[in-house]
C-alpha cells in the first residue's frame, strides 16, 4: 500500500502537466482530490464532452440560495486533470476537503474559523501568491460572507521560497522554478513546503480541514486501496505526509485519529446541494477579487495548450487579434517581438520568455508603444473571453433547465465579455429575446443591461449582454417564485406589488415602474393585479407629487402597450384619472415653496408635461378623436391647469418662471405676453434673487430662445446691467447655474448676440454725439486721401 500526496500550485499550468504525467507514472487505483465531498457523484461528469471548463462547483442551502460557495477549475488547473485521467482510467475519484455543510453552517453561524474554502474570494483576502501552493480551489466565495471574516493564510509560502532564492517577485520565481520546466518534482516542492511550515500552528480553520482530509485518507486504506494519489495544495502536504523519521508506513507522525476525531466532532451542519456551474476567466483572474485567482488565466491556459515554442505562438496571437481590428502588423513585426523577448529573457537571468517580456515586446514592436493595443491583447488574450458549459445532464433547478431551453429557442447565447445587442420589436424573435431579458431583470438576474439605442422609434431596443457565473446563484434564488421564467417573474410581480423585498414599500412611483416592467415582460396574468393593486393605493395617495411621479411610468406602460401588441386594460382610465387629480391638487402643491421644494416640483412638473405630449395619439389613443374638444384632451386639461396657475400671486419664481416659458413653448402665450411677464419680474419691485429665480425657470428648456428673441434677451441684458453692485453678487450665482446648463454652442450664440447687442447700442450712441462741423475737415482730407473731391 502506498500513500502519494502531491501537492500543486491550484491553477498552475506546469503542476498540471507534471501532475497528469505523474499520475500516469503512478497508475493509483484511486485519486483523492482536495474540495467538498458532496461532489463525489458529480466528478463522473468530467466524462461528458458537455462538461467544459471553465466550470466551478457551486454548493448552496436549498431554501438559502444567497448562501453559496464556489470552486472552479479550468483546463490547467491541476485538480481538473486529476479528475480527467481518474474517469479516463476508470478508477474512483473523491473529494478529499472539510464537507460544504459544514463549511455553509459554520459561515451562516458567523463563526471567525468558517473554511477557505468559503470565503477566500473576499476582496483582499490572502496575500499576493498565498493561492499559489496552498490555497485551493476550495477557496471560494461565499456570497454573503462579511469582507474580514476570512483570515489569511499565516504566511506566504512561494513569497518566502522566492525571497529564499534571491527573486523579489514571487509569480516570476514560481514561473521560472516550476511553470517553465515542465517536470516540478513533487519530493522537493513537499521538502521545501516543510521548512516552510516548520513551527507553523494552524488555526482551527485550517486543522480542521488537514483533519478530514487525513480522516478521507485513512477511509481509503481501510477500503484497501493499495495506489492512493492525493492531490492538494502544496502547502497541506507536510500535514498529509507525517514527519521526517516517522517511519516507512503512511500515518507515521501524524496526529492520532482521535485528535482528529476530536476537531471534527460537534461541527455545524446544514443540508448542502452541488452542482457544476460555468464559470468564466475574468472570474478566476485574481483582481476579480477570488482569492486563489491567477491574475493571466488566458496566458496560462496558453502555456499550458501550447508546450511547444510557446512563446512564438501567442505573440503570433496577439498580431491576429490586432490584425482583427484593422491594425497593420505584419509577420515581419512578429519575428521581431519574439527576438526581442528571448532578448529580454536572456538579460533578466529567465530560462523562458514569461508574460512581462512577452507583454514589452508586444507594446514596443507590435503596438509600436501604443498602450491601447496592449490592453486590447490583455483583456482577450491575457485574461481570455472564455466562458465554461455544462451538460443538460448536470443537476439544476427547474428555473436553470427552463432558462437553458429558452436562450437556445431565441438564439441567444451566453458570452463572458459585454456584447451589444440591437433589437427590433417588429420581428417576433426580437420581441421574445426583449421580454426574456426583462423578466430575468425582474427576478434580479441582469444578464443584460439597457443601453441608449441606436435607432429611432418606439420598436427599437439596445441591450449590453455580459453572463456572469453569480447568474447561476440567483437563478437558483428565482427558483423559489416559479418553475420557468414567465411564470417566476409573474410571482414575483405581484409579490413586488404587495411589498415585498426590493418593492419600495408602498412606493406609488416604484408601484408605476413595476407596470411598465410588466409590460416589458410581456406578463399577462400578473399585469391585472399589479393594476388593481395600483388603482387602489393611488385612490388613498392625496401627495400630488406622488401621483406625479406615478403618471411618467404609467403613460410610457401604454405607449409601450400599443407597440408591443400588448394593450393593458384599464391602463388609460388609470391615467386618465391620475391625471385629472393632478390637475386638481397641483394649485395646492405651489403654494408656499421654499427654493429646495420649489425646484423639485419643477422637475415632476417637467416630467408630467413630457407625459402628457405622448398621451394625445388621436382616436387610436383613447384619448382625443373626432368630437373631441382641445381643452377635454388630456394636454388641453393639463395647460389649462397651467394657464390657471401662472396668473396666480406668490408663486415661487422658479416654479412661475418655468410655467410662462411652457405656455409660450405651446403657443398659448404670444412673444409680447412672455415679455411683459419677464419685465414684471425683474421690476425693482421684486428682490434680486427673485428674479434671477424666475429667469432660470424660464429658460431651463434650453438657451435658444435668447438667441432668436433679440427683446427677450435686451431684457435680461438691460436687468443685468441695471444691477446694484452688492445685488449683483448676490445672483451671479444662480445666473452661472442657469447659463451653465446651457450647451456649449447656445452659450456662444448668446454670447455673440450680447456683444453685437452692446456694439449697436455704442454705435447709435455716438452717433447721437458726432459734430458735423468738426468732422467736416477730417473727411475732407479722407477723401483727398481716396482720390475723391466730392462730399458724399
């Protein structure tokens, strides 16, 4: 019976190809693998050409989904080829690490010793290198985990043998001892790994874990296996192996089992499930955040698919992807690049050209020093695009199985990097890729984002697409509200309507939002309860303002409505009466405003009136038509409700202001009416600051008008000049917050029209003053000059 603990470096390309031809050397007749146990049944599926990595294991609490756990593999990880060449050879293969219900338990109790296994992708957690030889794939995240609930590994092995080898980097000394040889002998990496760990106690987290893995070990030599291959971390191998001089047998030094025994005994526990998930390689990069993260994956999945002449395949590489952006790079440039990075090598004492020289001789010959280009090459090449699948024969809830079948209906497959996706709600793919979007936006899964379309129309949609492996933990999360995604994201509606969590808790506005949202989703069966739901809390909400934060969402559900094909009964008679409310209450809302109240109910008064411009549709609207009058329209009522408001005395001025430049906007008030209003304001009868309150009212739809009014913008002029010194201070303030909003073209038009606006008023001037007499002599002798003898 023999018993071989080799340790790795977890994500290391050249641990990876030693271990695969070590195994093959040792031929065990089982693999012990370092990572939660509950897994065991799961490796099999390693066989499936379906399952490709990158992919993580996911355990999580059945009816506490948000507490999760994460390990990943990818191609060159060690543990991923451990798992291959046992179901390739047929033998049993097993996790070997501290159970995930423990660990889940130990974390959901908030205990200080909670596994790496769930809380090393924490940001910060683990010093630089420390995921390098003893730090797993068990370190992963848990979603929930407080950020310093993770304590770190008590000291950096590679850090420590690197300072020992005169190297200031420890990546570049594990590159150049391990990675770039390609035949890391285990005996001294284990002999190295126990001067390391001399005089090292391990805190309870960590013995807890070395414990079950001996328990693990000792399970399998009781079995009878007789070739036990043991693949963990590096820095685990001293507390697997026992101590120099125990002894020929395994277990020799060891602690007793009872010891052992006595660590695990009395542990938390919770019911855990596990599953394999696609994970990506901007995931596993280390400044993601996971703690035993690699900060290249792409460049060492590339060392490790690329053994031979490495080095000239990737910059030949990377000149394709440059040549895919229409940069000119020819293969001149790439013999060039890989010169000078054997040359770099060389001059740095390397064995092989690593990323560094690899990434200097890129920006210097194929970028030409550009560091644009560079980063093009390290987001898809250094870091790689890469994003793992697994196979419909993987365990998942309903609400994954369903989401699958879904994206492979509409067309739409995952991608780890953001790509851009324009819609047209005309064709019926589109309109069901939109409506899949939205509903996962409704149970909290953003896999895509809205973005500011491209096109013009109501029937155009523009969305940024990135999927991330958390999707997986909030779909699992989703599955509590349904089965598929309509119907999870209908459950989830109506219980956002009855304030649940992320609701806004009797919100009007966010009650309004949730409408359009359904619609969005193309939601029937939880449309008529969120109205309902709405109608009746909007009937008990006597805040005007409420109810006009509520109108916005509500006019852009029904417009929507009608574009998509999905009209919303009783949608019009809701707005309808939200807006008949709003003209009623609104005079009751102006009054007495301090300037904080006053500007706010200046930006829903904006928003109302936006509204209301989409409301007037002609018959098809459900709103005007033939027989209609103006004023029984809904824009009618509502500049009738205006019209009766900026007459009124003791309006605040930027509330005033704002009104008079609508009703000039909708022609219900003349150029002469506007600027008799504009000189009454600035009359010395009101303060200054009034004043200037008023003018930033009015002219907050933008500058233009002063630049095509020549009397409007004399008269702001003239009460500008006018100005007391002390009042001028006062206002210039609000005046730079006015004229500043303004774009930059209006603001030099008006500029343009004060200066030749002061050029005549000089000119005319002067010319009042001119004695003709006195200037007959100088004309006389300019016309001497110019040949002529005549006056003009």
């Amino acid at each position: 019976m023999s018993v071989s603990v080799l340790g790795i470096r977890h994500h290391g390309p050249g641990s990876a190809r030693s271990l695969r031809d070590e195994l093959e050397r040792l031929k065990p007749d089982i693999v012990l693998i370092e990572g939660p146990p509950e897994a065991d049944a799961l490796a099999g599926l390693a066989a499936d050409p379906g399952l490709r990595p990158p992919v993580a294991l996911l355990a999580h609490v059945p009816g506490e989904p948000a507490r999760a756990a994460f390990w990943p593999f990818a191609e060159f990880s060690p543990e991923w080829q451990a798992i291959r060449h046992a179901v390739r050879t047929g033998v049993p293969v097993r996790f070997c690490d501290l159970p995930a219900a423990h660990g889940l338990a130990l974390d959901r109790d908030g205990s200080p010793d909670a596994p790496d296994g769930l809380t090393g992708d924490d940001p910060g957690a683990g010093a630089p290198g420390a995921g390098a030889p003893g730090e797993g794939p068990g370190e992963t995240r848990s979603v929930d985990a407080p950020e310093s609930g993770a304590p770190a590994v008590p000291a950096d092995p590679i850090a420590a043998l690197a300072r020992a080898a005169g190297y200031d980097d420890p990546e570049r000394w594990w590159e150049d001892a391990v990675e770039h040889r390609g035949d890391t002998p285990f005996d001294v990496i284990a002999e190295a790994m126990a001067a390391v760990r001399d005089g090292h106690v391990p805190d309870a987290r960590e013995a807890r874990r070395e414990a079950y893995m001996r328990r693990t070990i000792r399970r399998a030599v009781k079995e009878g296996f007789e070739r036990i291959a043991v693949v963990c971390g590096a820095w685990h191998v001293p507390a697997l192996t026992g101590v120099p001089g125990g002894g020929g047998a395994w277990g020799a030094g060891l602690p007793p089992v009872k010891a052992d025994d006595a660590l695990l005994r009395g542990l938390p526990k919770v019911k855990a499930e596990i599953t394999w998930v696609p994970w990506t390689y901007g995931r596993l990069a280390a400044w993601s955040g996971y703690g035993a993260g690699v900060t290249s994956p792409g460049w060492y999945h590339h060392l490790f698919a690329s053994a031979d002449r490495p080095v000239e395949r990737w910059l030949a590489a990377a000149a394709g992807v440059l040549r895919d952006e229409g940069l000119p790079v020819s293969s001149a440039h790439v013999i060039e690049a890989v010169r000078l990075a054997g040359s770099l090598a060389v001059l740095r004492g390397r064995p092989l050209a690593g990323l560094a020289e690899v990434t200097e001789a890129a920006r210097a010959v194929l970028c030409e020093g550009d560091d644009l280009p560079v980063e093009l090459i390290r987001r898809r090449m250094v870091v790689g695009e890469r994003l793992g699948h697994v196979p419909d024969s993987t365990p998942m809830v309903p609400l994954q199985r369903h989401l699958r079948e879904e994206q492979r209906r509409l067309r739409l497959k995952p991608e780890a990097l953001d790509r851009e996706l324009d819609l047209d709600l005309r064709k019926p793919l589109d309109l069901g890729r939109s409506g899949l979007l939205h509903r996962l936006r409704l149970l909290g899964v953003d896999w895509g984002v809205p973005a500011r379309s491209r096109g013009k129309g109501t029937f155009r949609e523009s969305w940024t697409l990135a999927w991330r492996p958390e999707f997986d933990v909030d779909l699992i999360e989703a599955g509590a509200w349904g089965t598929t995604v309509p119907a999870a994201a209908s459950a989830r509606a109506r219980d956002l309507a009855d304030g649940g969590p992320g609701s806004g808790r009797g919100s009007l506005a966010d009650l309004t939002g949730l409408v359009e949202r359904c619609l969005l989703a193309d939601l029937p069966d939880a449309l008529p309860y969120v109205l309902d739901t709405l109608a009746a809390r909007a009937a008990l909400d006597n805040d005007v303002t409420h109810l006009m934060a509520a109108l916005p969402a509500m006019v852009r559900a029904r417009r929507y409505g009608d574009v998509r094909g999905t009209p919303a009964e009783g949608l019009t008679a809701i707005v309808d009466a939200l807006l008949t409310r709003i003209c009623v209450g609104l005079g009751a809302a102006v009054t007495g405003l301090d300037d904080d109240a006053a500007r706010d109910l200046l930006r829903h008064i904006d928003e109302v009136h936006a509204a209301v411009a989409l409301l007037d549709d002609g018959p098809a609207g459900g709103f005007s038509g033939d027989g209609v009058s103006g004023d029984e329209t809904p824009r009618g009522r509502w500049t009738a409700a205006l019209r009766g408001l900026s007459g009124r005395s003791g309006l605040h001025g930027l509330i005033e202001g704002r009104l008079t430049r609508i009703l000039l906007d909708a022609g219900d008030l003349d150029d002469a009416e506007a600027g008799r209003r504009m000189a009454l304001s600035m009359s010395a009868g009101h303060p200054p600051a009034r004043a200037a309150a008023w003018i930033e009212g009015f002219l907050s739809g933008g500058g233009l008008l002063l630049v095509h009014d020549a009397r409007l913008l004399g008269l702001v002029d003239g009460w500008l000049a006018g100005l007391a010194p002390e009042a001028f201070v006062d206002v210039l303030p609000l005046l730079r917050r006015t004229f500043g909003a303004f774009a930059a073209p209006e603001r030099r038009s008006i500029g343009s029209r004060v200066r030749a606006l002061g050029t005549r008023e000089t000119t005319a001037a002067a010319a009042e003053e001119i004695d003709e007499e006195r200037a007959a002599a100088a004309v006389r002798t300019v016309l001497a000059l110019l040949g002529r003898t005549e006056t003009p």
